[in-house]
C-alpha cells in the first residue's frame, strides 16, 4: 500500500523520488554506522524500536514486556514478539505505520506477502535470512538508500566516541551529532545538579559560577561542531522563554536546591542558546507542545519515550516574544520550529516565520508526519510563510528502515498538494517541479546549513 497518485501529481512524483534523502533530524543510533553490525532479529528490526507500534498494541491490550520492551536482549522471543504483532496488525489500517511497515516489506526487504498471524512466520524466517546478508548491515542499507546525510540526537555530555569512529574510518557516509543539551538546560530534570557538574568535569571549566557553565556549554558545542553537527535540538513542553536579570543568582539558587525559579531559568537558558547559534552558527531546534510521561506507571516501570507522550495547546507568541526581542532580528540566527499543536500552524506560525527572520517552520511532527497530517499543514502554512520559510522535512525516527518510507510518503503528499496548487492557477507546471525539489531537498540543506 502507498499513497495514491495519478495525472501532474504523479508526474511531479516522478521527479523528486529518486532524490536523495537529506535527514537533518532524527533518532538513530551511531553506534550502528560505527560497528556496523547486523540487526540481531526481525523484532528488534521492526517491533521493538518503533513507539508507533508498540503505543497501538499498548492502546489494545498488549503489555510492553510481551513486545521486549524493557527486556533484556537475552531474554525475549523474538519470534514470538512479531508473531504477537502480526496477530494484531489489523490496528495499523489506516495509519502511517501500515503504508512505512509495507514499504519496509515490500520495497527493502524484498517480501512480498501480506502481514498478517498466518504468514508471521514465513515473513519472520524471510526477514531473518535477509539480515544474515552482509549487503544489510547498516552501512550499506546507508549508501543503498540514497542517504545523502543524516543527524543523529546526542546528549550534550555524550562523549561522541561513535561519531569520531565514523569520521575516521575509511567508510564515506555522512553522520553527525546533533546537540541536545535538555539534561543541562531544565533544573526540573532530577540529575540537573549532577548533569552540571559532570559538564564541568568533561569540560575543565569552574561550572559552580554561571559563566562557568556558559562556557563550557559553548566548548561542548565546540566539540559537536567539530565533528559536522550543524543543528542543536530542545524538547520543551511550553515555549516559555524567559531574560532574567540576575541569571548568576539564579543559577546558585538552583544549585543549592532552591527551585523556585526554575521554569524561569529554562526559558533564559533557551534564549542563552539561541544567542549562541549566531557565533557558532549552529541551528537551533524547538520542539514544542508535548506533555511527557503522562502515564505514570510506564514511566516507573519503563522509563521515557514509551508512548505516553500526549500533544498539548501552546502559545508560541507569547512565548517567544522575549527570545524574538533579543535575537530574532539577527540574519545569522536560524530557529526552526515545531509543534503538536495543529491549531497554531495559520494562527501563529506561519505569521511569525513570515515576518521574523529566523524563524523557519518544521515539517509535521510526531502524531501528525501523516498524509492527512502533511497536506493539513502545507494547506495551512503555505499561504502566509510562503514555501521558502518551510524547513523541508526530517523523518525524525528511530527505525533506520522506516526512513526511505517516511521519505517517500512526504514526497507523495507534496506532489498531490503541488498538483492541487496547478489546479487552482496558482503556478505552471515548471514551477511545481522546482518547488518539489526545494521540499524534497533543497529546503533542509539549506535551513540546516548542510551544504
């Protein structure tokens, strides 16, 4: 199953399908391009990495531990894990997880039979085979796919030892860090004392005195450019930037364990950040409007990233105004911005990436990288940020086989919003292809300076 095309639409397909994949955002681990091992089984390939899976299976019925999350490698049964999610893949109809998983199948592994309890089995062994190939080890499924570049998410004090690997090894495909410095920003994070203190470990600088910490969170972001990061990322779940007077006071507060302030020094530290990309020329990533962990209980016994992230309203105006006041005027600073809230793309948005110059809008995230979700947000932002204010689009995934699917899907969705633009007059033809390949590529090479 994919996503539907005919006439100009598939005619503008045809021309932005074989692009390369510019991935500026996402979740894989570098540890695979570093060792290069071969996926262990079809359910760590497929099942167990994927919060989209197992949040739908969750919403069922199904225990976590039943799909290996939370499971020690040694312990699960892989076979019976995707015999368990194959018995339930009729909960997939309808979502984007059915048109990326019968991709996957279809046109990376090879597999041509329908996902369903009685070919479990036969998809399982025919998966397993394929793995045991060395042309699927993870550098060449890399270079097979067409990855022209592709940002991984690391802690700020990750040590980058895979990235370094990577560099320095023979192989050419292009991995760099991404620089995510929550842990460090938010005193509501438990380990925020220890986080600042292990900066100033890594780091040798005095982390005890505010601009102690400012330095050395410029040296670690020194230290992520160094090995071709171009972008930091901050999840938040309000943007509530916030310029304090006095931060040095309230950095001491917040270390003696005084936190009536905190909220107040994440949104400084946020605006500290975007104050540093123009120095450093690193883009600066906002992801807003998620409330994490609401389900107590899987947070106790799983940990985050378990599927219990939920959207919330936000108030990106409000919200940003004193980081915008600071910074916002400055040519040099890129702040590409993302949301759960749908209702803010026309209200908020898109006004404010169509009139501030560093504001540029990130493609549809999370809950809404559908193709319902995708043409909901082309159809809102367009007409007032214009295309060139658009981010392109990152498959921001953890499922390195799902990312020539997401791909695929988003270049669909454009081409059937493209043809619809023709149809209304709004452009030729000639323009929609060049438009195409902008939202393909162009875009996100050049929102985040890739080159």
């Amino acid at each position: 199953m994919s996503l539907k095309l005919s006439g100009k639409a598939a005619q503008i397909y045809d021309g932005i399908k074989g692009a390369p994949i510019v991935s500026p955002h996402g979740h894989c681990d570098p540890a695979w391009f570093d060792e290069n091992a071969a996926f262990s089984d079809p359910a760590d390939l497929l099942v167990i990495p994927d919060h989209y899976v197992f949040r739908m299976l969750y919403s069922q019925g199904v225990p976590l531990d039943q799909l290996g999350v939370g499971i020690p490698p040694e312990d699960r049964d892989p076979r019976a894990i995707f015999r368990l999610f194959a018995a339930h893949w009729h909960l997939f109809l309808g979502t984007p997880s059915q048109l990326w998983i019968e991709y996957e199948l279809r046109e990376t592994l090879g597999c041509d039979l329908t996902l369903g309890p009685d070919t479990a089995d036969a998809i399982y062994d025919h998966i397993a085979a394929w793995l045991t190939d060395h042309n699927n080890r993870p550098r060449a499924l890399f270079d097979r796919f067409g990855i022209e570049v592709l940002a991984t998410t690391d802690a700020a004090l990750d040590p980058l030892t895979h990235h370094a690997a990577i560099r320095d090894s023979d192989w050419t495909g292009h991995v760099i860090p991404t620089f995510r410095p929550d842990a460090l920003l938010n005193p509501r994070n438990p380990e925020w004392a220890r986080e600042v203190a292990a900066l100033g470990d890594m780091t040798s600088h005095d982390t005890n005195t505010f601009d102690g910490f400012l330095a050395a969170l410029r040296k670690r972001r020194a230290a992520f450019k160094a090995l071709g990061a171009t972008a930091t990322d901050h999840a938040i779940e309000q943007p509530q930037t916030v310029w304090l007077d006095q931060p040095a006071d309230t950095f001491a507060a917040l270390l003696s364990g005084d936190m009536t302030d905190a909220d107040a020094f994440h949104g400084h530290m946020l605006i500290e950040m975007a104050q540093m990309s123009p120095d450093d020329g690193l883009v600066m990533q906002l992801h807003a409007g998620s409330r994490r962990n609401t389900n107590r209980a899987l947070f106790d016994r799983f940990g985050a990233d378990k599927g219990a992230d939920i959207p919330v309203a936000v108030d990106w105006v409000r919200g940003l105004e004193p980081l915008l006041n600071r910074v916002g005027n400055d040519p040099r600073l890129t702040l590409i911005l993302f949301t759960l809230d749908e209702t803010t793309y026309a209200r908020e948005l898109a006004p404010m990436a169509g009139h501030w110059p560093c504001l540029r809008i990130g493609p549809p995230w999370w809950f809404h990288d559908s193709a319902a979700g995708i043409a909901r947000y082309l159809d809102q932002v367009v007409e007032t940020a214009g295309y060139h204010n658009l981010a392109g689009f990152n498959d921001d995934t953890r499922a390195f086989l799902s990312i020539p699917a997401r791909h695929d899907l988003w270049r669909r969705a454009v081409a059937l919003h493209l043809s619809a633009q023709i149809d209304r007059g709004y452009f030729s033809t000639t323009t929609a292809d060049q438009i195409a390949q902008l939202l393909a590529t162009d875009l996100a090479r050049k929102t985040y300076r890739l080159g």
